[in-house]
C-alpha cells in the first residue's frame, strides 16, 4: 500500500496532469474518457473536482469519468460534486482493482476518443491492461507501479515512454512513475509536471534503470552536466542529429525536462564539444546538432 506521502504526491501530479490533458482533449473531440484505477477517495475527488472547474468546455461534449476503486466512502463523497456537474459529464464509480480497467473503458464506449488513464497498480502490469489504456491510438497512461514498466508500454503500443522513481523526502522510496503517449507535447507536460510537483513536495527523481541510483534535485536551477554527458552518448551513438529528437531523448531517456535539454546543448555549444547549423539564434527544432570532436 502506499504511505500517504505518496498518495499526496501521486493526486498532485495527477490534477496537474489532468489540467493539461482535459483542456486539449476537449479541443480535439466531441468526446472524452478519464479512467481513474486504484485511485484513494481523495484522489478521485481532486479530479472529479478538476473536471467540474473545465464544465464550461465540455458543453455540447461528452465526457465520461471512470472510477476503479475499493474505497467504500467514494458515493459519499463524490455525490456532491456529481451535482454540480453540467449534464454532458457522466461518472460512473465501480468497484474493484484495477485490472478491472479493460471491461470499464469498453462499457463506457472510450473507443475512437481520446483517453486518459491513471492507474495505481500494486501488483504486475498486464498486457491487457495496458492494451485497454491505449485505447487503440487514442489513449495516454499515467502508471505507478513498482517497478520499471519501460518495456511493457512499448510493446503495448505506446510509441513515447518515459519514467522516473520518485525519491521521497528522508529517502522514501515511491515507487516508478511511468507514462505512455503518442504526443510530444502531452510527454512535455508530464515531465513538466512531475518536476513542479517535486519542487512542491521536496521529491527527487532518479531514472528507475541506474545501477547507480543517482537522484536529481528539481528544486531551482538544475545539475545539466549529467544531461549533457547523455546527449554527447546519444550523438556519439547515433550521429547528428535534429534538437527536436535530443528533446525527445531527454524526456524518454532521462529524468530531466525539454527545456533543460536545450540549455544543456547551448552549454555544450558554448564548450565547444558540439556543432549547429545555424550561427546564431534560437535553437530551433529542426536544427541539426553534431559533435565537434
């Protein structure tokens, strides 16, 4: 079970998560589906509570909220804000564990809309599962587990995969963070989400694969030398290559964010160990970095 300093970190992240995908969701669709799995009674209400604040955009849409809990006290508590909820807005609580999550997100006709899914799952990630949260090409994961789930989100179809193992503050361990998705954008906002959380909450972020266990502190300005060591690796490994893919390493491949990427190359340009196109300017996107030596 996770001690409530955990739970704390994961509704955080989860409404910070939420408040970025919500918004772009509705933009994109008519219809919409939130699966909340494993969630505490707390948790659902933060996010139910979200969702109620976004009711001016989700009229003449249709948004489905899904609730996967054993929390006995959840109608009580959810029953208020369902109230004030405008009609396009369905929840439906169901009780369970989270495995139940495929059976759910058919039931409520998910399929062919974009999905959002947060799943607390204490034990193995399934393939079933995880084939249900893809929701075809339509879906994003948001997982805690305890352990690395890089590989198993891969193979369930998640093209974008990052994650990172929380480390709380006196050195608790919580678990991995892991999050699947299709867009870059929405990889962006996880990432920038779980490092503003973290700042909040004193919590720091090792990469769950590090033999080394080594943690970043995500409060002010960030260490980048071991960012800029990765990027020197991954174009040692890989050859020249565009900002907009050392970007996209970043955020699958280490704990750090998009933005310190482009600051650990500018770094890199400054020492001389790497090469632009361009002589000066912004970095952009499609700007081709290679190495100088």
């Amino acid at each position: 079970m996770p001690t409530d300093r955990t739970t704390d970190f994961l509704r955080e992240l989860l409404v910070r998560q939420l408040t970025t995908w919500l918004p772009a969701a509705l933009h994109r669709s008519r219809r919409a589906t939130v699966a909340l799995a494993g969630v505490d009674a707390a948790s659902a209400e933060a996010a139910l509570r979200l969702v109620a604040a976004h009711g001016d955009q989700a009229r003449g849409r249709q948004v489905t909220v899904l609730v996967l809990a054993a929390a006995a006290d959840l109608p009580a508590r959810l029953g208020p804000i369902e109230a004030e909820l405008p009609a396009e807005v369905t929840v439906h609580l169901l009780p369970g564990d989270p495995y139940r999550l495929p059976v759910a997100v058919k039931a409520a006709g998910a399929a062919g809309a974009p999905l959002f899914s947060f799943v607390d799952l204490p034990g193995a990630v399934t393939p079933k599962l995880l084939t249900a949260a893809t929701n075809g090409r339509t879906g994003e994961l948001l997982l805690h587990t305890g352990d690395s789930a890089r590989d198993v989100l891969v193979s369930a179809g998640f093209p974008l995969v990052a994650e990172v193992a929380p480390v709380l503050p006196g050195g608790e361990a919580a678990g991995v963070i892991a999050f699947g998705s299709r867009s870059d954008r929405s990889l962006e906002a996880v990432r920038d989400a779980l490092w503003a959380v973290g700042a909040d909450l004193d919590v720091r972020y090792r990469d769950p694969l590090d033999p080394t266990g080594t943690t970043v502190d995500v409060v002010g300005d960030p260490d980048l030398e071991p960012l800029a060591h990765e990027l020197l690796a991954e174009l040692r490994a890989g050859g020249s290559r565009p900002v907009t893919e050392l970007r996209r390493h970043t955020l699958t491949a280490t704990v750090y964010r998009a933005a310190d990427a482009n600051q650990a190359l500018a770094d890199l340009l400054d020492a001389g160990d790497v090469r632009r196109e361009r002589e000066a300017g912004r970095l952009a996107g499609d700007e081709i970095i290679t190495l100088a030596r």
